[in-house]
C-alpha cells in the first residue's frame, strides 16, 4: 500500500477524490489536510469530516491548514457558484459531522509524515499550494525526503478555467504554486490538459442512484448539481471533468496519463495572465525540467477505474 497525504480544499470533485483514495486498497491514507480555495477552510474541514464518516473511514485524520493565500491578502474568492453554497452541491443540508479535526496544522502533519517515511510519502495536492509551501518552508530537507507529490493544477497547453490562461488552485495562490515549483519537489502536474477529457456523464449518476447506499446517493445529488454548473457555460457538454479524482488515479496508476518532463513557471505578476502556468518549450537552450506535466490521458480507462472505486 502506498501512503498518501490528501490535501484538499472540499468541494465535489474533492469529495469524489477522497471517496476514490479512501476505497482503493493501493493507498494507505494517511490523512487529510484541508486549506482555502473552492470553500474556506473551515468549510473544507467540515465537509471532509462528513464524508470520511459516510465512508467509514473515521480512523483518517483530518488536520486544518490555511485558510488564506501566502503572500496575498487580496483574496480572488472561492468557487461556490461551481460547488453549491456548502461546497457539495446542496448535498450536505444542515448535517454536521461528528467528529473534529486532529491538532495542529496541515504543513506539520506532512512534515512529520515525510520525516517518519523517507522517500515513500506521496502528497496529493488539489486544492491551493499553501499548506505544502509551508512544509517546504517549514523544513529544508522535505523536499528531498517526500516520495512523489501529484499537483492538480494548471494548464500549460490549454486554456484556464477561471481567466483565459489560469486553473483555479494555481489562480488564487500564485506565489505558493510558484514557490512549490521551484522547491526541488518530485512533482508531477495534472491540470487541465488532461483532467478536461474526463467527463463523467450524468447518465453514470444513475448508476450510483440505483444503489442501495447512502454515500451513493449523497454523491449523485452533490455531483448533479457540479454538472449543472458546467452546463451553464457549456449547455451541450453533458457531464463533468473528474479533475481531482484523476490526481488520486495517477497515484494508483502512473499509466493513465502520458507525461513529458518540463520546466513550468507561474506567472505572478501579470496583468491578464496572473497564475498561468507558463512552461518553456522552445527550441535551443531550455531550462531543466522542474516536473513531469501530464499531457495525454487514456480517459475511459481511468473512468472506469474510477466507477468501480467511489462508491
């Protein structure tokens, strides 16, 4: 079993991902640390707690982490017009979670969990990049003591989902992605490049209504109201991306997605391109690749894979 570290900031496809993570016998969840992004951060724990409950897997501990941008108090506000005013589509009504978060903070739980493993944690990182910035700040000898850090984030050849050039978890905490790419961290970039051809379809809902199970029904209804959100914009797209679950796919199988090593900047200072993932692919000197970013996904593959996992 390989052991991970979830770090999420709990909307749908987060909740998808952790259901995913939690019920693949390849990962051994460690725990789940939460920071700001599609819901605050006392949001993100919130609804973290419940779904781990619904899953029954409550011997997973979540710690909080931040809940505001590293360097930035300009705050580029969360995501609730895409994942529901609770961050689950609506699905979580007025339920509260029984248990609560474990002491202390995010950056110190991976820290302490890359120190007790050298070479054999992987973080995956889906929501903003502050919580694994401050591990880095917080120890110099984590980056080279982490095992694989699997980053959704970014779009180095296609277009951003929150402006023209930047994805959302790279967008509203530039400077942490910035400082987490040039870390020295074993990372590997799943952005939009990839995470945008794995539709699920509302008619694979059905699957997960036809069944007699309580995490299942919460799923569809939370997920339902996702899709909703991508056919504002997209009325005949018919489903939506599975971009966080697809992070979670590449730790249990690093073949769902072709890669090619990289040197991926952020831009932090634009005026139009403020957290576009900018990636130096000319011809003649280049710079020394930083991460190995994800470009082609066999995405009926990892659909399956998925469906067969969640619930």
């Amino acid at each position: 079993m390989k052991p991970i570290i979830l770090d999420v900031d709990t909307g749908v496809d987060d909740a998808l991902a952790i259901a995913y993570a939690a019920q693949s016998p390849e990962l051994r969840l460690l725990g789940v640390t939460t920071c700001f992004g599609n819901v605050s951060v006392e949001e993100a724990t919130r609804n973290t707690l419940y779904l781990l409950e619904l899953l029954g897997r409550e011997d997973v501990p979540v710690i909080a982490g931040e809940g505001k941008p590293l360097f930035r108090r300009n705050l580029k506000g969360d995501a609730k017009h895409i994942h529901g005013e609770d961050g689950l589509g609506g699905a979580l009504g007025a339920a509260l979670p029984k248990g609560e978060p474990g002491p202390g903070h995010a950056a110190k739980f991976m820290v302490e969990q890359v120190r007790s493993m050298p070479g054999q944690v992987t973080i995956i990182a889906v929501g903003t990049l502050v919580n694994l910035a401050l591990a880095v700040m917080m120890d110099p000898e984590f980056a080279k003591l982490v095992g694989k850090v699997l980053v959704m984030g970014g779009a180095v050849t296609v277009p951003g989902n929150v402006t023209g050039q930047a994805e959302a978890n790279i967008y509203r905490d530039p400077e942490a992605a910035e400082y987490v790419f040039r870390a020295g961290l074993p990372i590997t970039l799943v952005g939009l490049d990839v995470t945008m051809k794995t539709l699920l379809s509302r008619e694979r809902l059905q699957e997960w209504r036809s069944k007699d199970s309580k995490l299942a029904h919460f799923l569809a209804d939370a997920t339902d109201f996702y899709i909703k959100a991508y056919e504002h914009k997209r009325p005949d797209i018919g489903g939506c991306a599975l971009h966080d679950p697809l992070a979670v796919g590449m730790a249990i199988d690093p073949s769902f997605c072709r890669t090619q090593p990289l040197h991926v900047e952020v831009d932090v200072e634009g005026l139009y391109s403020t957290g576009r993932t900018v990636a130096f692919r000319r011809f003649g000197p280049k710079k020394p690749p930083n991460m190995d970013v994800c470009l082609e996904v066999d995405a009926e593959r990892f659909l399956e894979h998925f469906m067969s996992r969640v619930v």
